[in-house]
C-alpha cells in the first residue's frame, strides 16, 4: 500500500497484466479450432449393429419394399404433423427411379451416430448420422456446420480449378448465411462459404459440409424389432 492508502503502482502493474493476460488468453482461446470427430456406438449394441448392416445394403440397392418393413407406423417426417407410412410414400416416392429419398437417407445411415435413453418414454434411441447426435450444444445449429469428411479442400473461390488456401478434416465452421458463394464468381452452385472457428475463410463442395439439422434418422425398438422412428430436418 502506497502512503495515501491507495495500491502501490507495482502491484497495480502486476493486477493489470494479470488482466490484459486473461483478456488475450480468452480471445486467443476463442479463436481456435474446433472439430466434431466422427462417432458411431452402433456396434456397441449387437442386434442393432446388425440391423444397421442389413439396413445400408438395402438403401444401397433401392430396396423400397425393406424400407417400408422397417418404418414405424408412427414414424415422424417432419415438425408439422407429417407422419406415418402413408405420409412417408408420398413426401418420398420411393417406389419411383427418381425418388431423393436415397440420395439423403444414405450419407445419414452410413456415418455413425449413437445412442439416447429418452427418460420419458424410457426408451433407448439411436440417433444417425454422428453431426446431429454429437453436436456441442454451445453452438448456434443454423450458424454452424460440419466439414464432413478428412482432408477436405478449403477453397479460395467456388471453382474446383481455384487455389487451395486450407485443407479441412471434421472441423465445425460457420456459414456465411447473408452472401451466396455465387458472389465470389464462378457459378457458385454447389458449394458453400464457410469460416473456420480458427479464422480460415474459403469455399468447400457442400457435399462435404453438414448441417447439424440436416435430415437424421432414430431408431428405437418396438416389441423386440428395430424400426426406424423419425426421419426429419430442421428444428
């Protein structure tokens, strides 16, 4: 203490450092990286492991009637009241070569996932694929996706023929929602503006960029068989 009861100058030097190094700390800390590791528990339950096998090689080959034998007669398809077989038929067509059906339902079937005890209903779910079911909960799911998938091209510009600025694996980036990739030239169709949570900004195919509420899938078993329960988008 300095004589007129105030704090001596060093210990004030000191407590402002210590400050200054917490404020950089937190901003420094802020801007890292962060990734969403892909996760499957599929296999730690046998029967649905197994279940799950004989469930991609019937999407594979477009098995409609196998699709339809595994829905629940409940199954819910959306969060405006959409549900059941019937509803499923119809939003899907999957009885139809032209159905998109198989084109969103495999990339959710074939990347991991895991499970979920509902205390309600006291019911153990699997939820697929692993970006929806492992996603942090202190991010915004309408700002922020998943690179989907390893050594992925960051890119300066929207055209494959650009210049490569970073390589991507299973990081978490925010998505530039205000300025379609169309704007950086090229035809910006099929790709995606994105900014890591380190600070590299590109554009990547956005086959590999998911969006924690892009269409999932649970499964839950209804007396002893698994069924698939819901399949939706959005929130």
């Amino acid at each position: 203490m300095d004589r007129r009861g105030g704090i001596g100058m060093k210990p004030f030097n000191r407590i402002v450092a210590g400050l200054l190094s917490v404020g950089l700390f937190a901003a420094f800390a802020s801007a890292q990286e962060r990734y969403l590791l892909p996760v499957d528990e599929a296999k730690s339950d046998p029967s649905f492991g197994a279940f799950r096998t004989k469930l991609i090689a019937a999407a594979e080959r477009r098995d409609a009637k196998y699709i339809l034998s595994i829905l629940d007669p409940k199954i819910q398809l959306s969060f405006g009241g959409h549900a059941g077989s019937k509803d499923f038929m119809e939003m899907w067509k999957i009885d139809r070569p032209d159905s998109k059906f198989w084109d969103e339902f495999l990339p959710v079937i074939k990347n991991g996932g895991g499970f979920y005890d509902e205390p309600e209903t006291k019911t153990r779910i699997f939820y697929a694929p692993y970006s929806f079911h492992s996603f942090p909960e202190d991010l915004d799911a309408f700002e922020h996706k998943v690179i989907f998938g390893n050594n992925v091209n960051l890119r300066e510009r929207p055209s494959i023929d650009s210049t490569v600025v970073a390589v991507l694996s299973y990081n978490i980036v925010k998505v530039d929602l205000e300025r379609p990739a169309s704007e950086n030239g090229g035809t910006g169709s099929g790709w995606e503006r994105v900014e890591t949570l380190g600070g590299k900004k590109g554009f990547v195919k956005n086959e590999f960029v998911r969006s924690p509420v892009d269409y999932r899938a649970g499964f839950a078993k209804r007396r002893g068989v698994w069924k698939m329960i819901t399949f939706v988008a959005g929130d």
